[in-house]
C-alpha cells in the first residue's frame, strides 16, 4: 500500500531510464536529464523526496507529455511540469532563474525549463521539508490548492517508491502530517 512506503535520506543519485520508465511508462526519453539537473539543483536529493516530487509532476503533466494547459490567457496560462500561471509568477520566476519568461513565456514549456520551474516551486512551497515527513496530502494541496487526483497521486508515488528502492514499513507516506 503506497501510504506504507518509507524512502531513505541517502544523499542524491540521478535516477535512471528503467527507474523513470518503470514510474511515467509514457514519459518521453528527453525528460530524464532535465530532471535529473532539476532535482539536483533544488536539493531533491533523498529517494523519499525524488518519489514525492516525481509522483507530482508525472500526474502535474500527464508523465511529461502535457507541459502546456488550456486557459488562464494565451500568454500567460499554464506551462511546465508544475503549472506556472500568470505574469507575476512568471517575472518571479524569470528573476531567480535568470531567464526571461516574461519575454518569452513559451520557454516555460520547454523541458529543460518545465523541470527547473518545478523545482523552483517545490523550494518556494519548502515541499521538501513535508516529502521528509512523508506528508503527501500537504503535497498535494500545496501544489493542486486540493487534493485533486490524490490517489493517482499516490500510484505514482507508489511505483516512485518501488524504482528507488524505498522499503516498505510503516510510517510513510501519510496524509496530513504537518
């Protein structure tokens, strides 16, 4: 049962193909080194964090395939892994990224930006902390505002769990723990 898993707090390994096939089946091959640096980058760098972001993003995109949504405006609507909407985000964004997404907002669609963005959001919401605790439901809500899709959610995290070689006792992934 996926609310069993617990992960390990090793320090950071890139995961590979088979462990992002075996997670996102329909994920495209071009994902995996811009996840790999965003991961790195934003210090998702335990397989108990690399689970809990994973399963949100391959849900967040539909396994990668998905990085641009309908609505929210034509120039600024919601683009990349984690969805980045509206002018301010983007100029926040842009401003630590140091790439102009103001400018060009598609960029936000491009993987190597899809991924990073990500990343970037997961470290302004301090998902890390919550991945550490397990506390997907905290997740979730932090990145849906609900808990929509929460046990596809939890499949992902699931199959995240198993290709990272997490165990499976008690006291993983638990809804609201913080």
């Amino acid at each position: 049962m996926a609310d069993s898993l617990v992960c390990s707090a090793g320090s950071y390994r890139a995961i590979t193909m088979a462990q992002l096939r075996a997670i996102a089946p329909h994920a495209p091959d071009s994902a995996l080194d811009p996840l790999n640096a965003a991961m790195a980058h934003w210090g998702i760098s335990t397989s108990r964090r690399q689970a809990a972001f994973l399963a949100q993003v391959m849900f967040e995109c539909n396994q990668g395939r998905d990085l641009v949504e309908p609505g929210d405006g034509p120039r600024f609507r919601g683009r990349g892994a984690i969805q980045l909407t509206g002018r301010t985000n983007y100029t926040r964004a842009a401003g630590v990224l140091g790439v102009d997404l103001v400018a060009h907002p598609e960029w936000a669609a491009d993987l190597r930006w899809a991924y990073e963005i990500a990343g970037l959001y997961w470290t302004w919401h301090d998902l890390n902390d919550a991945a550490d605790d397990g506390d997907m439901e905290h997740i979730t809500r932090a990145i849906n505002g609900g808990l929509h899709g929460y046990q596809v959610r939890m499949e992902f995290y699931a199959r995240a769990a198993r290709a990272l070689g997490c165990a499976e006792e008690s006291g993983g992934a638990r809804p609201g723990q913080r």
